[in-house]
C-alpha cells in the first residue's frame, strides 16, 4: 500500500509557497501516522531564508509524528506549541537546519536525525516549558558540526557518524546510565567528538561496573584531534560524571589559559603534557572509579603517568598508573589510574613520571675496609638495590671541606672504601651525591643526596 500521510485539521494550516515551502502550523493538529512519509522542501534555488522549515507556532498547534518526517530547513517549535513522537511510536525527525524547541517537545521515542553541514540546537534556555530531551538523537554528515546554545538531554542513545557536537558552554547529558548510551560505528572513531568550551561538559549517567568512554575532542587545522577520557566506577551504583577536553594546541609551559602552570608539579613528575588535559568532574560522589586519558603515542608524546591539579596548587603524580592499548584499534592508549577517590579538584593531564625512590637506598654508616673483623658488606659505601630495580651510573662523595673523596668514574669502582688517596679517611660525616636510572623505564630519578657516617 502506498504511504500516506493524514493530516487531521483541528484548526488552520496554512502553506506559505511564496516563501520557499515554508510548513507554518497556525492551530492544527498534524499528525502524522506510522508508517506515513511527510517531506518539507526546500526553495529549488535556496534564495529565500528559512526555506524548507516547518514552524509549530501557535499555543493550539500540536504536531504528533509516528511516521518519518523529514525537514530540509529548520524545525521550530514555539509560542506554546507541542510536539511528541506519537505516544509509544517510534516517529523520526530528520532535520537539515536548527532545531529550535521554545515550547513543550515530548519526546516518547522517537528519533531526531541531525544531517545537515552546520546546525545548532537552541531553545530560550532552559525556560521553556519542556526543554529538549531527546529520546535518540543522531548526529551525523561527515565533517559536519552540530552545536548547542542551550543544554540537551539525551534519554536513551547518542549516535555520532563522522560529525563534531559541539556543547559550547552548554551541557549535553546522556541519562541512559547503560555503556551503550553513547553508540560511535567502528569506522566512525577517527572522525565522531564533542567538542566544548567554558562550562561546557559531556555528561554520562552510570551504574555499572564498566568503562564509560567520553568522546572528546576538537576540530584542529580542520582536523579531528580525538582524545578520549573514560571513567569505570567500583560500585554499581548511579553516579554522574561530566567531562571536558581542554587544548591549547601549542606548548607554552602552562597546559592552556586557564593557569595549570606545568611548571607546578610534585617530585617524581619529569614532564607534564602542556597541550591538553580533561576536566573530568564526579558532581559530588565520592566511590572510587578507575580514571583513564587516551593519546596517541606517535604524536603526542609516549607519557607514563596520570596527574591531577591539587589546591597547593600544582599537579600531583597520581602514580600506579597502567597503560593499555585501545581495544578498539584506534591506535590511541589510555592512562589507566585504578581505584581513584574523586576529590573536588577535577584538572587530569597526562605526565612523565620518574620511578620512586624506595626503589632503592643508601646506607646511613659504614665501616672503612681493612678493620679486622669487620663483614664485608659493611666495609664499603653504596647502593643498596637487592632486586636490580635500578643501575647506579654516577656516585660522589666529599668530605667536610668539599673535596671529592671518591668519584665512581674517576676511581672505576660502584663502592667507596673509605680510602682516598690510599689513605684512610677521618672518622666523622660525609656528604654524597648519586645519579640512578630506573631500569625499566630508563628515566633519570631526581638527584640523590644524602649523608653517611664513617667509622673505624
């Protein structure tokens, strides 16, 4: 049977054809049954503005959409009006320009399709008396941009094909707490982000034990810089999380402007990322959840650690930190920080870290070789490092006077004797200076010092 679309006439509708197939709803009811196929066009030649929009504008007008509707201009919802997806039905709305929604839209679930190059999601706030809560809501035309100037909800599925959502200062909340509230196709990945500024956050509903990954990003150089951030919660329990991705796009020393000074950092942090960190934001809960940060190791830097912005201020080694490969073949690795207790402070960037000290030690005395009974490992001064962790490459040690009394270079030996010169040294304090590098990760630790006691 052929498609149809039934329109029950409560009021006036009028077809403004002079305007370019401008759908203006006077007062009506049009409903548009499952089924049924309902297209608005746009003006052949695209001269005459808001051409191909359909504007539900008068306090009786009510637009019921159980079939497909596609719009090739804007769709505007305004002056009391109302829109819904037909009940239980599963209408779509496939719209080319804005969607603006200033009045009461009641989703149901139905489906908004989002095709156009550049579109925006706007409303008066969240004034309205429904503000926009999309059940599906699908973004997609490659290297298209969809952005908001008011904050949207999503109640069920997010869909990104190729396109960037861009919140602005504004909010885009998924409610559906499942993983698959936020659905990307595998061959989308290099292409699908939500990007935001200011205030702007994405913000996922949880209560699972499983990763939820926020796809964010920016459109730098015309291009798709994605890094991701994901955040897996301990318990099963609902929680919110929000996330924003910050770059600067250049290195300048402070991570971007809004003053996360790289150069504020505590021991063991060799380098901080001073291109982009996450605002990464728990609203309040605080039940541990494993953190992670995604790169790209071949133009990002190969980093080994995760840090957060404490209020001393400066950026805080988050340490026990693993890194894992996505999964999902994108390239990209992920910073994993397990078991994580959120505080309010909610900067995370990625670091180079270096090893921690108790990794190894130096002894605080020691016997000078030659005193008679005396066992062999108390006769010199080194490194202690019982499991190999670390390799000792340079060791100094001077007297009270600053002269060099050994030099692990210069004297070709690992251990002091308490000899210089061929002579015993006094008895009394020393002062020593040691270079280590961690074996695994061959980086430099902070240098050593320290005192040690000679005795005879």
């Amino acid at each position: 049977m052929m498609k149809r679309i039934i329109l029950f006439c409560l009021a006036n509708i009028l077809l403004h054809c002079a305007e370019g197939q401008t759908f203006v709803n006077n007062g009506a009811t049009v409903a548009i049954t499952q089924g049924a196929v309902m297209i608005v066009t746009t003006d052949p030649g695209n001269l005459i503005p808001g051409s191909g929009s359909l504007e539900n504008t008068q306090p009786t007008a009510n637009l019921r959409n159980a079939g497909q509707l596609t719009i090739e201009g804007s769709f505007v919802n305004d002056n009391g009006a109302v829109a819904d997806g037909f009940g239980t039905n599963t209408g779509q709305y496939r719209v080319q320009g804005d969607w603006e929604n200033d009045a009461t839209f009641t989703a149901d679930k139905s489906t908004v399709v989002l095709y156009g190059p550049i579109q925006a999601i706007k409303g008066t706030a969240n004034s309205s008396p429904n503000p926009t809560t999309f059940y599906n809501l699908i973004d997609t035309l490659a290297n298209s941009v969809k952005t908001q100037e008011v904050d949207a909800f999503v109640s069920d599925t997010f869909s990104l094909y190729s396109a960037e959502h861009a919140t602005g200062d504004y909010r885009l909340t998924i409610l559906n707490p499942d993983t698959s509230g936020i659905y990307i196709p595998a061959g989308d990945l290099p292409s699908s982000f939500v990007s935001s500024t200011g205030n702007g956050r994405l913000v996922r509903n949880t209560n699972l034990k499983a990763e939820y990954i926020f796809p964010t990003g920016i459109s730098e150089a015309g291009s798709p810089k994605i890094r991701e951030a994901s955040v897996t919660p301990a318990t099963a329990l609902p929680h919110t999380y929000a996330v924003r991705y910050v770059d600067d796009g250049v290195s300048n020393n402070t991570t971007t402007p809004e003053g996360y000074d790289t150069a504020q950092k505590s021991g063991y942090i060799g380098e901080v990322n001073d291109v982009f960190f996450h605002y990464i934001t728990s609203n309040g809960n605080t039940d541990p959840a494993d953190y992670a940060i995604y790169f790209n190791p071949g133009t990002d830097y190969s980093w080994t650690s995760l840090a957060r912005w404490q209020v001393v201020p400066q950026w805080q080694d988050l340490q026990n930190t693993v890194a894992i490969a996505d999964p999902r073949g994108t390239g990209r690795v992920k910073i994993v920080r397990p078991g994580l207790v959120p505080t309010t402070d909610t900067a995370f960037a990625l670091v180079d870290s270096v090893a921690i000290k108790a990794d190894f030690a130096f002894p605080t005395a020691f016997v000078a070789d030659g005193q008679g009974g005396i066992p062999a490992e108390d006769l010199y001064f080194g490194i202690i490092n019982q499991v190999n962790i670390v390799t000792l490459q340079e060791l100094s040690v001077f007297n009270r006077w600053g002269e060099m009394v050994f030099d692990s270079k210069r004297d070709g030996s690992q251990t002091w004797n308490g000899h210089f010169n061929g002579k015993l040294q006094p008895e009394g304090n020393y002062v020593y200076r040691a270079v280590v590098i961690n074996n695994q990760s061959g980086k430099q630790y902070p240098l050593v010092t320290g005192n040690v006691a000679l005795l005879w």
